[in-house]
C-alpha cells in the first residue's frame, strides 16, 4: 500500500474514533503527495468510491461522541462524517447551517442543528443519478422494459441505519431542503430524482411502504427478516416491506407539491409520474369500499391483505389479515397501518386521511397552475374537498372533559379510538400538515387531549422525559419527534423553549433519537434516524422565521430560508 493510501485510510480510521478528518482532507489537497503514490489508493485511482469504500459506517460512528466538542454546557459532539464520506453535498446547505448557528444563542442547541440538518445529505443519499449520464441498460426480474420507467435523475433516499426507502421518511427527510431548490440546481436534480423514483416505487407497488434499491443503481437488496402473506403480491428485489399505510401515497403528493411550490418546475410531471397519479387514485378508491356490500349486506373482501408471522399483535392484520370491518357511506379511505408502521385497530386512520384531502387538493391546485389537465384537476379537488369533509364529519367526536376533539381512529359504526401517536401524519401535526389553523378551536382541544396522560394512554412521563410515544417501541418510551411537534405547533414562547431544552438535553450523542426512555435517558432507540433530525432541522427553521428572538436572542430578526 502507498503512502497516500495508508494517509487517507489512516485518516479515515481516526475520524472513526475521534470525528478528527484533517488528515484525510489533507491528503485529498491538490499537491498534497503528489505523484504516483497520491494517484493509487489500495492499488488503483484515488476516487471518491475507494475513500468511501474505507469510511467507517455511520450506524457505529453515530452511537459513540467525536470531536471538536461544542461550546455550550453539555459539550456536544461533531457528528457529521469527513466530507469525503459524505453522500451529497450542497455549498448551501453549508451556508445555512452557518447563517443560522452564528446567530443561535445555545451552542448545544446550534450543535445539534450543525448535525442534524445535512444529515440526510450527509448519510442516506444511497443512489442518484442526475439524468445527464447514459442511460445504461438494465435487466430486472420483470426483463428489460421500454416504457420509459427510471429515466432521467433518479434518487434513492434510505432512512438511516436500515438499507431501504420508506416513502414517508424520504418525504420527511428531504422536506428541509425543499426551499433550497430554486437556488441550488443540484438539490433540485437530488428532489426531482427521488419523485421519480418514488412514482416508479408506487406503480410498481402502490400498497407498499418501503423499497430495496431500484435496479438501475445495481446495489444489492436485503431482506427484512419476516415472513409475510401479503395481496396484491410483490417482488421481493423491489420491495422491502409491503405494510398498506395511506399516508405513504399521500407523501408522494406531498414531495411533488413542495418541488413545484419551491421552483415551479413541472419537469416532474412526465407519463410515469401520471401513471404514478393514476394508479394511487385506483387504490384510493379501492380502499374507500365497505367491508360489507351496503345493498345486500355480502361480505367483500378487501384487495389488500397482509399477515405476518409474529407473537407482536401490532405486526399484522386480524382477521386473517383483513383487519375489523369499515362501514360504508363515510367518505373516509381506508390504512391497514399507520405512520409507525403498526396495525390501525379501526381502518380509518383520521390522520392520514386530513393528509391525503390537504394533498389532493395542493395537487389540484399544482395542476392548474401548471395549465395541465383541467379536468384532472377538477376531479382531484373534488376528491379532497370531499374527504375533508369526511374527516370533519365522522373523525370528529363529542368528549366530556375536553369538548369535541379530533379522534385517532374510526370504523364508521361508532367506535372510536382517542389517543396520538408520534409518528406523522399525527392529531399533534394536523397544522404542520395544512390541514387546520393552530387556533382551530377542535385541533386546540384536540392538542391539550393528546398532551396530557388523562387524554392520551400514550402521553408518557418520566423523571427523565416525556412526550408521545406509542406502541412500536413500547410504553416506556417517548419519541422526540413529538416535542418537537409540540414545539412547532405553539405559540408560547415557555412552551417552546421547554421544548427544545427538553430534546437538547436527550441528545447527548448530537443527534435526535427514535425514542428515548422516559425513566432513563441513556437508553434510547436508533442513534441514525434521520427523519426525527430532519424534524430537529425544520423546528429550528420554523422558529427563525416566526419567533427568532427564542434561539436568536430579544430584537433579532427573523431568518427565512426561502429568502
């Protein structure tokens, strides 16, 4: 091995032990052992794909503290990879996260902020094309197809510690860098590849939740270590887990939406994404039908069916994988499970169906503006405004305590279920999501409900935290993904800043864990989970904007990222 590559390699080995990099960033300066040593690293070129090849993996490196330490009294680690194992990168971003930890006044809270917003960039961008390479031809279990499926920038976003895409969390994680897109063409080319990606996901297997990689990146596919029954069937190279969650189709509206809004681009808008539209719109209305025929009362069995073997009741469907029986006439679309990926108890998840209605409608409105397809336009405003009205009528129930409140699950009998869950779509986010005004009177009584352990059997209380949890991780465990909902969703200043001081205080690795035990905060759920940091990411860039003077300090103005 040369010199150079023993530097690099060498370099690469202390950031894994101490986060130091100078001595790998030193190595890859022009000039820096130049020659024939510096062009030959494990025996061939320097590139980008050896280096990485030597990077420590981040699901290790993120559980243990590096260096430089931040300046603020719990001396927060800097947990971001060397630039070289990095996965994307954006001059951007970078400015960013300077614009806003200078002007920051808690050092941990900023160190937290320096870590978590280019987290996904920095660690899950797994696959991306930018459309500008040849197309290269692909055989695939289904054979080589000519119908124009993964042309053009592809982008496969992966959650963090496990090797798949989940629709939802890849919305979630690229959601902060939305406003970046109209500035930075290589963040556009990033969003634009992970729509086409996520529409070839959902015409391929519009009832799944998490992909392998796409074909084209020729990464290999894991398995997720169950065993499962599961119709419409699926291919196991293209599908990581095939849980039918409603709010997955409604994040990729979401994640098209947000694209046009940011840059007004329609460059998404091809004959697969329509194809995409088309095809969640089928399952929409698949899931809309009654469990029992609403003429002669014969059982219809639903297309979509899922069992698992598992000891763990939330891991699969009753019923031989039916699940308990909708009515019909209510307008509401049915999810077999919610965000967390756990079974819905009753099918009509009110979360999820707030987000579809708020998203049909934006894609309406997305339609329209870009003069495509009137009349598509005017049937998917039609669709949402009907579901919200559905929401409104049959997702809201009469409480003795708190008034009329927001309930989490429906069946359209009567029965209903009270409770919240961290995971969004949630009761807690229905704001964040559009769907109401914070100062809506059922969301307010609503939000006191699900924040308090009287209203809420998953609001859980420790001596160490607290916060909503739910049943996927147990009843010992809050997530502080819900704080920080909690704290976007306020307007008192207290409030907010309890908040943060509260997910500050858990995140002694520099970064936002899955869930933290509300007895014991060293015991924690996934130290690489980049949705809850990308949710760390926006609270931040909510706060600049709309109350600064909380982590920028009395008198400061506020920071907008879309300026």
């Amino acid at each position: 091995m040369t010199p150079a590559a023993v530097l690099v390699l060498v370099g690469l080995w202390i950031q894994g032990f101490t986060g130091a990099s100078a001595s790998l960033d030193d190595a890859l300066k022009p000039g820096h052992h130049d020659g024939p040593e510096r062009q030959n690293l494990l025996h061939g070129p320097l590139n980008a794909d050896r280096l990485r090849a030597a990077c420590p993996d981040y699901t290790y490196y993120s559980s243990s503290p590096h260096r430089p330490l931040s300046e603020g009294p719990l001396g927060l680690p800097f947990q971001r990879p060397s630039p070289p194992c990095r996965t994307f990168s954006s001059p951007l971003v970078e400015d960013v996260i300077q614009d806003i930890t200078k002007r920051m006044q808690d050092k941990d809270l900023a160190r937290i902020f320096e870590n978590a917003f280019p987290n996904t960039l920095d660690t899950t961008v797994r696959w991306h094309q930018d459309g500008t390479e040849k197309p290269k031809k692909h055989g695939t279990h289904r054979g080589q197809k000519h119908d124009g499926s993964w042309e053009g920038p592809q982008s496969f976003i992966v959650t963090g510690d496990i090797d798949a895409e989940w629709l939802r969390d890849s919305t979630n994680q690229l959601a902060q860098y939305q406003p970046l897109a109209k500035k930075d063409k290589k963040i556009e080319k990033l969003i634009l590849g992970a729509i086409n990606t996520q529409a070839e996901f959902v015409i391929e297997s519009p009832y799944c939740n998490a992909f392998q990689p796409p074909p084209p990146s020729r990464l290999p596919y894991t398995q997720n270590g169950q065993f499962d029954v599961v119709h419409p069937t699926y291919e196991p190279a293209v599908v990581f887990e095939c849980k039918y969650e409603l709010d997955s189709l409604a994040h990729f509206l979401a994640l098209s939406n947000q694209f046009y809004k940011s840059t007004g681009s329609t460059a998404f808008l091809t004959p697969r994404w329509h194809a995409a539209l088309t095809t969640l719109l089928r399952v929409l209305d698949k899931q809309a039908e009654p469990t029992f025929d609403p003429e002669t009362g014969r059982y219809v069995k639903n297309e979509y069916t899922f069992q698992r073997r598992t000891n763990t009741g939330t891991e699969t469907l009753n019923l031989a994988g039916i699940g308990n029986p909708l009515n019909g006439g209510t307008g509401l679309i049915r999810s077999a499970f919610r965000p967390s990926d756990d079974a819905t108890i009753l099918g009509f998840y009110i979360p999820a169906n707030a987000m579809m209605a708020v998203e049909l409608k934006r894609t309406s409105e997305m339609l329209r503006s870009a003069g495509r397809q009137s009349e598509f336009a005017k049937d998917l405003r039609r669709r949402g405004e009907e579901l919200e009205k559905a929401v409104w009528e049959h997702g809201v129930v009469e409480t003795k305590k708190y008034g009329k409140v927001f309930a989490y699950e429906v069946d359209g009998y009567g029965s209903t279920i009270i409770m919240d869950d961290a995971n969004i779509p949630s009761l807690l986010a229905l704001p964040v999501l559009g769907f109401v005004d914070v100062s809506d009177e059922t969301y307010q009584n609503t939000r006191k409900m699900i924040l308090q352990r009287e209203g809420n059997p998953y609001y859980l209380h420790g001596k160490a935290f607290r916060g909503i949890g739910g049943p996927h991780i147990g009843l010992q465990n809050a997530w502080p993904m819900s704080v920080l909902l909690e704290a976007m969703t306020s307007t008192n200043d207290t409030e907010i800043m309890d908040n943060l001081m509260m997910v500050r205080n858990v995140s002694r690795l520099g970064l936002v864990h899955e869930s933290i035990s509300v007895i014991r905060t060293s015991a924690y759920t996934r130290s690489w989970f980049a949705w809850a940091n990308s949710v760390f990411a926006q609270t931040i860039l909510d706060l600049a904007r709309r109350k600064p003077h909380v982590i920028f300090g009395e008198g400061a103005e506020p920071y907008d990222i879309e300026a």
